[in-house]
C-alpha cells in the first residue's frame, strides 16, 4: 500500500470535517467549558507553589520565620493542584467519551440508512476501522481540549512571571524553547503520514482477519489455510515496516526535544548562580525559576501533541464525514402514499413488473424489459438459470436498488410512492441464506415484531415445522443462535427463516431458494410449512426442485433478462424445451451440491 494513496488532503474536506466536530462540540459547550474553569484553577494551583517554595527559602530559612508554615501551604496547593487535575481529566474523558458515542450513534444510524448498493461497494472492514479507530482517535483529541487549554494558560502564566522577576535570565533560559516547539512541530509533520499508514494497514489487517474468520468453512473446505496464512503474514509484515518507519522518525526527534530544555537549566545555573553569589538574586528566586523552568517543559511537549492528535483527529473526521455526508440514493419519497389498509378491498397484494430493466454498479443489464404480473394471492414460481436475475427480482421489489426504467407495483401503487419502512413491511423476504443474530430462538423468530407474544412466536414456529426441534433445544425458545450461540443446521435455520416471515404476516412473501441448503430427505418438511404460510397470499418461489416449484400455481421463466414463458408447470414442460433445459441443468447442480453436503 503506498502513503500517497491514505494521505489526506488537507482543503475543502478537512475543512468539513472540523466544521462536523465544530458542530458535535457545541452540543458539549457546558461540559467542556466546565472542564476548562477547572483546568484553570489546576494552573493556579500549579503556578502558586514555586511562590510559596521562593517564600518560604527566603523567609522561613533566612529569616528564622515557620517553615512549617509554608510546607503546609505547599502541601495545601500541591492537593489543590491534584485534585483539579483529577477533576480535569474525569471532565477531558466524559467529555471525549460524549464526543465518541454521538458520532458513533450518528455514523451507525447513516449506514443502517445508506442504500444496499453502497454496502456492495464499500469493505466491511473498511467501515468497521472507520468506526472503532477514527473514532478513537477523535476522542484522543477531545480529551486534550481541556487539558491544552489550561496547559496554554499555565505556560503563559509562567513566562509573564519569569519576565517580570528575572528579564535577561528568563530571555536567555528560554531561548531554545521556540526550538522544542519546532522540532515538536516538524515531528508532528513527519509522523502524521506514518501514522496514517500504519491505520490503513491495520485496515488491511483486520479485513484478511474478518474474511478468513467469517469465511472458515471455505478456508478449510479448500484447504487454503496456507493462502490465508501468507495473506496474513504479508500484512502484518507491512504493519511491521510501517511502523519501524514511524519508530525512525521518534527515535531522530525525541531525543533532541528532551535534550533542549536542559541547555537552559544549564544557562540558569551558570548565570543565577553568580548573581545569587552576588548578592542580586535570593536563593529562594534562582530555586522559584529553576523550578518554573521546568514546569514549561511537559506543557509545551503536551501542547505540540496536541497539535499531532488535532491532525490525525482532522484526518479521522474526514473520513467520518465522507461517509456521513454520503446521501443514500434510495429514500423516502417527500409525499408516501399509504397503501390500502387491510379492511380495504383494494387491499390486494397484486404485483407487477412493467418494462423493468435494471443492473448493477457494472453496468451490465441483468434484467432488460421485464414483465410480469402477479394476481393478487397467486403464487408463482420464478425459474431460471444460476445468474438469470432472480435474486434481483426479489431485490427490487424490496427497493434494495431502483430500476433503471420502468415500474414495479403493489397493490396498484408504484413502490416508490411508498415510504420503505411500510413497503418492507409489507414485502418479507426468505434469503438464500438466513442470518441468525446472537439472540434467543424467540428474538429471531419475532426480529420484525419485538413485541410479538409467545403464543404468536409458537404459532409461528409450529406452522413452520419448527416448533418440535426447538423444543428439543437446550433451553428451548431462549436458546442463544448465532456466532457465538448454538449452531443450527441448514434446514432448521430456514424454518427459523420462514416463522420469522410469518410474524411478519406479510402481503407479498418471496421465497428465495429457501430450500437450497437443505438435503431433499428434509426438503419435505419444508415444503409442507411453505404450504402453510403461502395460502391466501401472493408469493414468489425461487426455487429449482419440481417439487417446489409445484408449490406455486404459475410459473415464469426467466432467461436473459425477461420473463420468457408463463403459465403451469406441467405446461411448460410439455411446450417449452428452455424450460426443461434449465429444470435438468439444476438437477445437476444439485446433485452435485448434494455430493458435496454428504462429504462434509
Ligand atoms: N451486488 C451485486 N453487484 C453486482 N452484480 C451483482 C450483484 N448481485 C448480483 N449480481 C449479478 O447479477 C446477476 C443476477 O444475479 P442474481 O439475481 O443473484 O441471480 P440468481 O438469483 O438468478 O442466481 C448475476 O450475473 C450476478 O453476478
Ligand atoms: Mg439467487
């Protein structure tokens, strides 16, 4: 990967994303402001106790006056000073923290928001480094406001008190600070890239990491460990080269930034010592400055820093920003038409496709002037080729995408008059393949209704044929599925699937090759709880078995990019060659995955 590629460009889109956390920090202006008056009184408290040590050398030790005294009154600024720094880095990570999860809560909601066609874009793991490490380091930098600010007013307090008590002493002891604050600069400068490569290799990292894991079953199943393993080796190689550049820049600057300030003590202790043996300094002054002098170091150091943590949180703002200021091309549209409400008699759930075409990012057209009616409670089976489109039938009727021309209707109503959230309700879907979160049988069976009541839930799962095997369960309904729960087999997370779509009780339902990951042995029962939940309503079967596409009264063959024939199954058969073409295809097809389901 090379620098140039993840180097942010500093200009307009920088500028965007300090106006972002210009925008988020006004929401904190309290809290922050808070953290600041606190910061504040930290400085005086810091600032006071080389005066009292100056009074209480020249006055307790020279003029036999109470040590004692002034040790108290040290102690009693140093645990003022404590506890104001304590109090100000608790404000600096409230704050921070604050900062970190609005920004997360607003880039969570954006993605959920942004339209399918940019998650196919877009890497997972891209977006996951996006959120985790950007926004750390914008806390990073958010935490050092506070801290800065009172930094800023403690050195300038310092320099105001070193120029007025000792003017020549106090010029020439801090010459070589503008120097550390150079060098802190020009490092900062250097860094930042290296910095930034380093994040982007991590990236990189993390999405080897993700694929291989998510991916383990093909991993294995082809023996690619290796593969993987040299992917692995190769980026965390590149993690291991970065960073011994980024190492090379600290060690040629560090050093310098901490020898600086020394030339300065040496300065003091050759100059203030002759004048305390002169007689025009006390002891108590050369001490105070001494002391003083020291105290700048670790502030500019910090404020430089902070300079460094202000650039990469610029760099991490601006890709929170790109993705936040990215519109998602599907909406709702500005006037939604409701559709007809169930007690209606336009209440139908007819659909149709008229002259739709459409394709993906590519550019290659998988449907081209397609049309297809759906009468209202009819089931029709959808036949085609692997890579016909029928997936993306199902896709479009969700509104995941748009089509390229032409309409798509339900019950009457072009479905994009529809707000998304009533046309998904209204439409439910069973993939290919069924998602399982990491929750309860009862919590993914009811995902579209949290609220659903056990008895809905159970007679969902029973007319899906799930009811028995999840009470055979360990803890029945309140089994935990998903990645790190209880791991189901092919056919009984596609029961899962179709109970779910029954809470949904939808208008429209599609199955989606809902049989596909399940042996033909099983397939009957599926069959039988597809029969179940298709009744009455109109439905759409992707499916390559006969015996499933016998489940729907009609079927449409599919084949580039139209619907080629339609009518009854036997029909097609009888008349229509492609059709038997396709249908002994996919015989094949399974046969052999199902080869492959007896190896594993
Ligand atoms: N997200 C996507 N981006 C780009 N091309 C896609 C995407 N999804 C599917 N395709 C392509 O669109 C065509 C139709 O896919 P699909 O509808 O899934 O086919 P089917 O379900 O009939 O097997 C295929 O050529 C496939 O490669
Ligand atoms: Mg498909």
């Amino acid at each position: 990967m090379s620098q140039a590629e993840s180097h942010p460009q500093d200009g307009p889109a920088t500028a965007e994303g300090w106006k972002l956390l210009r925008k988020v920090l006004r929401e904190q202006r309290t809290g922050l402001l808070q953290g600041v008056v606190i910061g504040l009184m930290w400085s005086a408290g810091k600032v006071s106790i080389p005066q009292l040590f100056k009074l209480g050398v020249d006055r307790g030790i020279e003029q036999s006056g109470s040590l004692l005294f002034w040790a108290g009154a040290i102690t009693c600024a140093g645990i003022i000073a404590g506890f104001f720094a304590g109090w100000r880095r608790w404000i600096g990570f409230r704050e921070s923290r604050w900062t970190e999860s609005s920004l997360r809560e607003r880039l969570f909601t954006h993605l959920q928001g942004l339209h399918i066609g940019y998650h196919d874009m877009t890497q997972t793991g891209q977006l996951m480094s996006r959120a985790s490490s950007d926004l750390g380091q914008i806390q990073g930098f958010v935490v050092m406001i506070p801290i800065t600010i009172s930094n800023v007013a403690m050195v300038v307090a310092v320099m105001v008190i070193l120029l007025s008590s000792q003017p020549m002493l106090a010029i020439i002891a801090l010459a070589p600070l503008p120097f550390i604050n150079l060098a802190a600069r020009r490092f900062s400068h250097d860094i930042h890239p290296a910095v930034l490569a380093i994040q982007a290799e991590q990236a990189e990292l993390a999405n080897v990491v993700e694929e291989s894991v998510s991916g383990i079953r093909v991993v294995k199943g082809f023996g690619a460990e290796a593969t993987q393993m040299r992917k692995l080796e190769k980026e965390a190689n590149d993690i291991r080269h970065v960073s011994l550049g980024a190492a090379k820049i600290r060690s040629k600057f560090l050093p310098g930034i901490d020898l600086l300030p020394s030339i300065g003590l040496i300065a003091v202790l050759g100059i203030g010592g002759h004048r305390v043996i002169n007689g025009q300094m006390s002891v108590g002054d050369l001490v105070a400055f001494n002391t003083y002098l020291t105290m700048l170091i670790w502030p500019l150091r910090n404020i430089g820093m902070t300079v460094a943590f202000g650039q990469r949180a610029a760099a991490a703002l601006m890709r929170v920003n790109e993705v936040l200021s990215t519109e998602p091309a599907i909406a709702d549209p500005p006037k939604p038409v409701a559709l007809p409400s169930r007690a209606s008699s336009a209440f139908t759930g007819a659909v149709t496709f008229s002259n739709v075409s459409f394709g993906y990012n590519n550019g290659q057209e998988v449907l081209s002037n397609l049309d297809l009616v759906i009468q209202p409670g009819e089931s029709v089976a959808i036949v085609g080729a692997t890579g016909s489109g029928k997936s993306t039938l199902a896709r479009l009727l969700l509104r995941f995408y748009d089509t390229t021309s032409g309409d798509i209707t339900l019950d009457g109503i072009d479905i994009r008059q529809l707000r998304l959230s009533e046309l998904r309700r209204a439409v439910a879907v069973v993939f290919e393949d069924t998602l399982l979160f990491n929750d309860t049988v009862a919590a993914n069976i009811a995902f579209s209704d949290p609220n659903a009541l056990q008895d809905r839930i159970e007679s969902a799962a029973r007319l899906a044929g799930a009811h028995e095997f999840i009470l055979e369960l360990p803890e029945g309904y309140n089994t935990v599925l998903g990645e790190r729960g209880y791991s189901l087999s092919g056919g009984q997370r596609q029961r899962i699937a179709i109970a779910r779509a029954i809470v949904a009780d939808p208008r429209v339902l599609v199955l989606d090759d809902a049989t596909s990951a399940v042996d033909p042995a099983k397939e009957n029962e599926i069959r039988e709880a597809m029969t179940t939940v298709m009744r009455g309503r109109t439905t759409l079967v992707i499916a390559h078995r006969p015996a499933t596409i016998a489940l729907a009264s009609k079927v449409a063959l599919l084949d580039e990019g139209r619907i080629v024939a339609f009518g009854e199954h036997a029909h097609l058969l009888a008349t229509n060659a492609k059709y038997g073409e396709v249908l002994a295809a996919q015989e094949k097809n399974i046969a052999e995955q199902t080869n492959q389901l007896v190896g594993e």
